[in-house]
C-alpha cells in the first residue's frame, strides 16, 4: 500500500485543473485518471454486452462484470459477491428494498424507524410504502449531539418495528452514530436495519458481517467512481426471500402468458441491458483504492476541515453544524442568507454546496433554512482552505455593506 502524499494524491485527479477550489466532494467526488482511462477504454475497445452473447469479446466482458462484484464484496466483507446487486446508486437500492423485501410484508400499523437525519433517499421510499400500506414511520429524533439519539431508539423499537433506516454518516454534519448499538437494538425487536451508505462509504468501508448489517446501500460517483452506478449488499436469506421488482430482459429464466420464473439473486433484481461501463469504472475506482491508504487520507481531510472551522469561526455569526472531526463542514453566518453567500463564493471560484442538502426534516431539527457546506477529500490542500476563508472574508464585507 502506498503511503498518502497529499500532492501526489491529488495530480491523478484532471478536474481539478480546471475546477477552481473543489469543496463540495460530498455531492460527488472527483475521479482519478485510471477511472477515465477505464472508462473510456470500455466504449473504445469493447464490443458487445454482458450476459447475451457467446462471442469471446462479450464473454471477457461478461468476466470483468461479474468480477466487480467479487470487488464490492471484499471492499464491504460481505461472504459471497451474489450478495451485491447492481443498481443506479444508493436511491435505486433503497427503493429496491422498500418495494421488494419490505412492501409484501408490511401491514397497516406497522413501523418504519427512520432517523431525522436521514438523506431524502431513505425517507422518501419509506413514506412511499407507508402511504401504499398504511404503515407508519415513526421519527427517530437528534440528540444534542446532532447524532440519531441512540438512548431513544430503544424506547421507539418495539413489536410492530419492521424496519430501522439509518444513515452511516449523515451528509450535512459528516456524524456517524453508533451503528452496532443501532443495529443490536433493532434486531432484537426482529426488526432489520437498512444502513444508507451514499456518505460514509468512501470514509470507513464497513465490516457487514462484524456489524450484522441487513442491507448496505452506496453509489460508486462517491467512491471516486462512475455516476449511474451503485450497490446495495444484502444478507443472503434476505435477498433469497425478495421478488423482483423490476420485469425485463434477463432477470428471468423462463416466461410465457402464464407468467415467469425469475434467475436467482442477484440477476433477478437487474433487468435490462446493465450499466456495464460503469461497473467496470466502479471496478477501476476499487483497484485503485485498494492501493490507498485509506485512514491516512482520511485523516489529511478532516484536518483540513477543522482548520477551515477554526479560521472560520473568527467571522461574526458564524455558527458550525459539524459533528466531531469530519471532513465536512456545515455552516452558516447568523443573519446572512446561505445563498448570498454562496454565489459571491461561486465568483471567488470556491465550489461549495448551500441549501437544504436534501435532508429538510435535519434542517428542520438543526433549526435553519439550509447552510452551506465545505466538504473536503484527500485531494484538497491548505491552500484550498485559505482561499475558502479569504472569499468568506470578501464575502462578508461585501454582505456587511
Ligand atoms: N444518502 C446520502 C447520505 C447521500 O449523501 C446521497 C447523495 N447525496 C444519497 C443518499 C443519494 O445518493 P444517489 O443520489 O447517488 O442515489
């Protein structure tokens, strides 16, 4: 394994040439040069599809695809790649589990726990189901600590619990709750626990089988990788146990009037001609990563967010919404409007995300309209900090006028 040398890191990153001071990785991280270059490779060299066709170029391919898989699951310890399913990304997956494992089972006055701190991808597909169900989900409120208040999921769990929606680590304040507590208490009401890895994949791969967990959802665009591609990692009686939800080409292995038998897992869920250049860049972006030290680059962009946090909390108003040392920095400056901010940030050629972040119900607990958000990879550098705080400065003259 290579050791972490922030410069280096960052030239295998073209984008970054031309993308002015890049703090928003949290939205969709930038790709390396190898994930390129596979990519592009795949539309230039490669003939034909996987799973269709007999000749050899298609039956390498067909190879290649198939091996990702085996890649998703050493990356996630899952015991056997026929637990990870292909799908567009972190959404698809969680509706995939919404509709195929827990829409047969769910009765009127059912519970769904989803925490306040979710993303919109794993509310919404909750409140779908409730809705086509009339089932209910029930809050899982924050603790001071801006964390899904763990002490209180133990009084919401309870007999007619049939799901825990939990996100690793939330999107707006980088915070990580506890998920083997989470994950324990949950299952010992019987209920399963879907965790929404989108945020947290790139920063701690989990351990599935260490943490017990029922479904692993994440997008490759996060993890270095390709948009329009992701996975969802389910446990093996689980999945053996869903329906398809989605009917197409090559997810069954007979059909006629009468109807169809599906293949089994994990083909049955991925109907129609797949993402195969995107799965063979997620494979790259895995290759790659596997020569990174991981820890070591994580810790060069936390440090960077905490010395952001520090230079910025010197502007009046500025309040900070960021859980412990992560690598994303929520904020806003009491008074200012995060969007006149964020467009005077745009002209100093500082790429940062304000708004809701796609999680109204957190906004709504953290008590604001939306707030900007610097998040930071290993790819970023003092320089990019300092150039964050000077705009801010310029900013707030400006504002202040
Ligand atoms: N959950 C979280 C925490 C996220 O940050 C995101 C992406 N912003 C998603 C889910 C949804 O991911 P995707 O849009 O790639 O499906």
């Amino acid at each position: 394994m290579m050791s972490f040398n922030p410069a280096l890191f960052r030239q295998q990153f073209p984008a970054l040439s031309d993308a002015g001071v890049y703090l928003d990785s949290a939205a969709t991280t930038l790709k390396p040069q190898t994930v390129i270059d596979a990519t592009q490779q795949f539309y230039s060299l490669s003939a034909g599809t996987v799973h269709r066709s007999q000749f050899s170029a298609a039956r390498k391919l067909t190879e290649r695809y198939e091996n990702a898989r085996a890649q998703v699951a050493s990356l996630l310890n899952a015991h056997d790649a026929h637990q990870i399913v292909w799908t567009r990304g972190t959404t698809e997956a969680i509706n995939l589990v919404a509709q195929s494992w827990l829409r047969p089972r769910l009765r009127a006055g059912d519970e769904i726990v989803v925490s306040e701190a979710e993303h919109h991808a794993n509310l919404v597909p909750w409140l779908m189901l409730a809705q086509q169900t009339g089932a209910r989900v029930v809050k899982l409120p924050l603790a001071s600590d801006r964390l899904p208040d763990i002490d209180q999921l133990a009084t919401l769990l309870n007999d007619k619990t049939r799901l825990l929606a939990l996100g690793q680590m939330s999107n707006v304040t980088g915070g990580c709750p506890d998920l083997q507590r989470a994950i324990t208490l949950a299952h010992a009401v019987d209920a399963k626990v879907m965790i929404d890895g989108a945020q947290g994949v790139v920063h701690y791969p989990p351990d599935v089988q260490a943490l017990d967990i029922d479904f692993y959802a994440f997008s490759a665009h996060k993890l270095y990788g390709p948009m329009g591609i992701g996975a969802l990692y389910g446990k093996s009686e689980l999945l053996a146990d869903m329906q398809p939800w989605q009917g197409g080409g090559k997810m069954l292995t007979e059909v006629n009037f009468e109807g169809f038998i599906p293949q089994p897992v994990p083909w049955r869920f991925e109907a129609g001609t797949p993402n195969v250049a995107g799965v063979i860049g997620l494979s790259a972006a895995l290759e790659w990563l596997a020569q990174l030290d991981v820890q070591a680059a994580e810790r060069w962009s936390c440090s960077l967010a905490t010395l952001a946090e520090q230079q910025l909390s010197a502007l009046p108003g500025f309040r900070s919404y960021r859980c412990g040392d992560s690598s994303l920095l929520a904020f806003d400056i009491q008074g200012i409007h995060h969007n006149d901010v964020v467009t005077l940030l745009a002209e100093s050629g500082i790429s940062l995300r304000a708004g809701q972040h796609c999680a109204q119900p957190l906004m709504a607990a953290l008590g604001v309209g939306g707030t900007l958000r610097a998040s930071f990879a290993p790819y970023n550098t003092l320089q990019d900090v300092e150039a964050l705080t000077r705009a801010m400065h310029t900013a707030m003259t400006l504002l202040a006028d």
